[in-house]
C-alpha cells in the first residue's frame, strides 16, 4: 500500500514499543508499551450517554443507513496537521 500511496511511514517521535516475548509453551506473546501514548491521550471530557437515552433517540429515527467499511480505513481523510493521532 505504500507504493500506491495510500499509506506512509511515520517519522513522528510518539511511538508506542512492542516486543514478542516467549510463553513457556514457546508461543509468542505480544507485548506492548502504551505509557508514552497515554501521558498525551486527552481524557474523555463528557460521559457517554446511557443506552436508554440512545434508544429513545433512535427511536425517532425514520430513515436507516447501512455503511460497509470493509478494508476502506486508509481512505478516510486526515487534516494535515493530525497525521500524528492516527494509528493502525
């Protein structure tokens, strides 16, 4: 996908380390490191809504879309200045 260019490699200086460590078993564990990306994670600033208040609102509701997103992640546009909050 990077010859096509629809993705890029990142030179940004928030990283997040992963290690494959070794189970006793001999199988790999994957291990990662979220302690850099979670001291600049801003916080939720308001509560999610309960599931009743969603179900009245969706109640109301008239009109249904079904949106299909299959391997379609690299098309969603980024502001060129947010590059840095995405990940995958």
């Amino acid at each position: 996908m990077e010859d096509h260019r629809k993705i890029k490699i990142s030179c940004l200086p928030i990283v997040t380390p992963i290690l494959l460590v070794p189970k006793p078993d001999g199988t790999p564990l994957l291990c990662v490191d979220y302690q850099g990306s979670n001291k600049i994670t801003i916080k939720n600033k308001y509560p999610l809504p309960l599931m009743r208040q969603l179900r009245s609102w969706l109640g109301k509701a008239t009109i249904f879309i079904k949106l299909v997103l299959n391997n379609s992640d690299y098309l969603v546009y980024i502001v060129e200045g947010d590059a840095w909050k995405t990940a995958f």
